[in-house]
C-alpha cells in the first residue's frame, strides 16, 4: 500500500512540474509572440535618469548608455533625443553624461526609468519631418492596411517594414534621406499594429504569416507607378522582406532588398529574448516548442524554409556583434555563402535594429551607393 501511495504522491509531483514547466514555456515565448509595439525588449536595459541641463542628460552607467550615437530615449509618456556621450562632463563614476538634443513630448527628471530606442522620430512624415505625405490604405488578406506614402521622381519604391516591438515610426529615421533622393517611399503597418487588423490569433509569427501584408504593399506600389520595389525591413521585418522575395508572385519586379538586424533564425531569436526574462536555461526549449504549437511555426531546420534565406536579387545587410537579439553570426554566413548577391556592412557597438544610430552618416552613405544602380 506505502508503495501505490508513494507511486501516486510521484507521479503527481511529476505532472504538476510537467504543467508547470509547460506554462513557464508558454510565458517565456510571449516575450517574442506578444512583444507589444513601442516598448522595449526584455534584451533593453532600463536606465535611471540622475538629471538634466542645458543639453546634457545625466544616466546611470550602463553598456546601454555607452553607445555610440544618436538614439531615442523613451520613457512613461516622454520621449527625447540623446547624442553622443560628453566625455568632458563632470559625472561619477556610476554615471555617463550624453548631450541632450532635446525633448520631444513629456518631461525627464531624476528618478524616472527609460530606455533607449533606434526612434528618432515619433509622429508621421508631416508632424515629425515636415514632410508632406498621403495616408493610404493597402488590400490585405485581412483588411486594410494604413500606410504612409511619400511621392518622389525616381521609378523605384522603397517599401519600409518594422520588426518585433517596433512601429512605422522606425521607418522615419530614413524617410528624409531617401526623400531627399527622391525615391517614394511606402512605410507599411501590418496586422498586429495599430490600426492595421489584428492578426487571427493575436500573436507574432516572425515573418511566416506577416510577408503576406508586405506582398500586397509590392502589389499596391506596382499598380501605382512602381516600376520595381526595394524592400528594406528591420528585425522581423528583414524576414517578412526575405519571404516576400522568395515566395511573391510578383517576386520578379523586387529589385533588392536592406536588410537590417535581419532575424534568420527565430529559434535563436525566442530563446534570447526568453532568456533576457530570467528563463532558466533548462526550460528554453520548452518556450521554443510553446512557440511552434502556439503560432504553427515551422522549425528553423526544416528543408521547406531553407531556401528563403537564400536571396535572388542584390542584398545589403547591416548588422553587427552588438546585437543580442538576431546573431550577426547568420548574417556573416549568408553574406559569405552568397558573396556575389549579398553584401554586410558591420556596424559595431550597436543594439538590435538600431545600425542606423550608431553612424547616420555611415549608414545613409553605404545605402545611397547599394540603391544608386537600382533607382
């Protein structure tokens, strides 16, 4: 009888572990399924505010705050500019003091808690660049989606995707260079942002659904003057743009793609950000899994996705070893595998999706030669 007792009380034990250690996956891989839009990754560092002056800001010492460039700094209802650091600033020695350009809604002062973000900018084309620009709405597979259209001469539109967390405000850090080029210039909302459909089952699918909605934006460049479209994606969005070259029925009119912090392999992508939530070791496979029967995503092994990693037109990746989130180590890969169609520009000291902060100039220069023989 102490026997059969025994056998229950550890089999019990056994399932209740077994169930826990399923809702511990689950909670894990919503740090990648449900990374809400306009907040940070678990993998950005908050960062304490010690004080402001004229045109400086004072943070707590971080690797975070250390970085070179330029760099938005959000925070609960506020958002700054911040420059590089100011090395010559009296500070101590668990503070940096980086230039502040300014403030561009809400207030900063001691004690508030923020992060760094690649946003510059926040607003639209008009509120945030004086750029004028149309509203449009593109057919989706799910409904309309809203996009920003800013015209130009050349015959070659750039169509811009955001990635995990991030919103169409990204694209604005480059929308003025290129309007300055006079290349149009969608920036696309997919499903899951605001005003864009939800997506069926309220969750992230790292590109496999999504290049759906950045295919109808090709289409809708092309029935509107488009002669050829450049795809340029960040994060998820380098993914979505990947895809929709090697699976749109319209693919032979996709020019070239920029791809930045391109997410190859969204295991290695799950299981960082899982990570960076204090998920212990042991269980991040079961966050992996979670994923797969949450979302039906397809394991990053199987022969069916290989060839979508392997573009068809001229590529230009930036991306750098500074990002925790997408390894720079894929992107190093598929430039050396595909040298004569890709080519990665290494941004060093840079976090994921924010190549562009660390040297706007560098950047912008790198794109206009890749974009020059294509517009």
């Amino acid at each position: 009888m102490r026997t059969v007792t025994a056998t229950a009380a550890a089999v019990t034990t056994a399932l209740a572990t077994g169930v826990a250690s399923v809702a511990v996956g689950r909670l894990a891989s919503d740090a990648a399924l449900k990374a809400p839009p306009g907040r940070p990754l678990p993998t950005e560092p908050r960062l304490t505010v010690h004080g402001t002056a004229a045109g400086q800001i004072t943070l707590t010492r971080d690797l975070a705050a250390l970085r070179p460039g330029r760099y938005g700094l959000a925070g609960d209802g506020s958002h700054a500019v911040v420059g590089p650091v100011l090395d010559t600033a009296e500070h101590g020695a668990d503070t940096v003091v980086r230039r502040l350009e300014g403030v561009t809604h809400g207030t900063l002062k001691a004690g508030d808690r923020a992060w760094f973000t690649p946003n510059l900018y926040v607003g639209n084309p008009g509120t945030a660049l004086g750029l004028d620009h149309t509203d449009v709405e593109i057919p989706g597979e799910l409904g309309p989606l809203p996009a920003w259209f800013l015209p130009g001469a050349r015959p070659t539109w750039i169509v811009a995707v955001h990635g995990l967390a991030a919103t169409r405000e990204h694209a604005l850090n480059l929308i003025g260079p290129l309007h300055r080029r006079s290349v149009p210039v969608l920036a696309l909302a997919y499903r899951g942002d605001v005003g864009a459909p939800p997506s069926p089952d309220g969750l992230h699918h790292f590109g496999e659904t999504e290049w759906r909605d950045v295919d109808a934006a090709v289409r809708y460049a092309l029935d509107h003057g488009a002669r050829q479209v450049v795809l340029l994606g960040w994060s998820t969005g380098a993914t979505m743009a990947l895809r929709t070259a090697a699976l749109s029925g319209v693919r032979e009119r996709i020019a070239g793609l920029v791809l930045d912090s391109p997410v190859l392999s969204w295991e290695t992508t799950l299981r960082a950000l899982a990570a960076a939530r204090r998920t212990p070791g042991p269980l991040l496979p079961l966050a992996v899994r979670a994923a797969q029967g949450r979302a039906g995503l397809h394991a990053d092994r199987d022969t069916g996705t290989a060839g979508l990693h392997r573009p068809a037109v001229p590529t230009l990746i930036f991306h750098g070893p500074g990002d925790a989130v997408a390894p720079w180590r894929l992107s190093r890969r598929l430039a050396d595998t595909h040298p004569r169609l890709v080519a990665l520009h290494t941004v060093r000291d840079a976090p994921h999706g924010a190549m562009w902060n660390a040297d706007p100039a560098d950047y912008e220069e790198t794109l206009r030669r890749f974009m020059t023989p294509l517009v």
